[in-house]
C-alpha cells in the first residue's frame, strides 16, 4: 500500500474536470495513476500513525502548516510529524519506505520556511526527495555550491 501524505484532496463528481490549488491537484492525479496499479491511501500531515507495516510505501510533501508562520507561535508536539510518526520502532527517523515529494528552487521563500516547522528534518529522514522543478531551478540550486541541505548527493 502506497500512503500519501499532502493538503488532501477531497474528490466530487467534477474534480477531474476542474484545475484547484497546486497540492490538491498532485494528490488528486496521484490517488488517480497511482490507484491504478496499487493499493492508495490518501492522509494528510496531521494524520500522525497511518501504518506499522514494513512494506508500505510513505510518499509525501513536507509537513505544512501556516498557523505557525502567522502567528510566529511554535506548535511543538501538538503538531503531527507524519515522517517520525511512521517509524516502525522509537529509534529510527522515518518509515523505511518514505520518500518526500516538494516543490524546489534554490531558495525557499521565508514563509515556506516558517510553515514547513520539520523540513530538514523530514528532508534528512526520507530514502529520496523528489523535487518538482523545472531545469532553471536545477541550475540555480546547483549553482549555489554551498554545503546547504539544497545540494543533491
């Protein structure tokens, strides 16, 4: 079983018929393809627990939430890290099987930074991270040639 972790997408009769916000579209088009070839589950970051079984798959955005970034508050442990939640035992970072799927360029945007309250963390913990971006942002990440969690290994 595949689990995706993102803002959630809550399909209606024409949700395949019209564009919504970026995040809910990646997770309406995932649940789509890849519901079609495996068992999907569709969460969201506030989800916390959702598997123990080694062999599931844990495929997600970074935990978002923008409370934080408005309200300059920190949530602790009342918000869910759905990354450290999954590990099948207290000491490990993550799910064996977790991959973090996000929007890249070279540098994120200070409210991304503030709503995002796990990202390095979530970025470290995951086997891949999967960056939607085009090649310009490619270029410009790489060009940065610092020591930044931004450069692929």
């Amino acid at each position: 079983m595949i689990h995706f972790f993102g803002s959630g997408c809550h399909l209606s009769e024409n949700s395949y018929k019209c564009y919504e916000i970026a995040n809910v579209e990646i997770a309406k088009w995932a649940e789509y393809y890849l519901g079609k070839h495996l068992d999907f589950h569709q969460s969201s970051w506030i989800e916390g627990k959702v598997t123990n079984n080694p062999d599931d798959i844990l495929l997600g955005n970074p935990t978002w939430d923008s409370r934080n970034a408005n309200t300059k508050k920190v949530l602790g442990k009342f918000l869910r890290n759905w990354v450290k939640d999954n590990a099948l035992n207290v000491d490990a970072p993550c799910h064996p099987n977790t991959y973090i799927l996000m929007p890249w360029v070279p540098e994120f945007p200070q409210l991304w930074i503030d709503s995002m309250p796990y990202l390095q963390s979530q970025l470290l913990a995951g086997q891949k991270i999967f960056a939607l971006c085009g090649e310009i942002w490619i270029e410009q990440t790489l060009a940065k040639a610092d020591d930044s969690i931004s450069i692929p290994t």
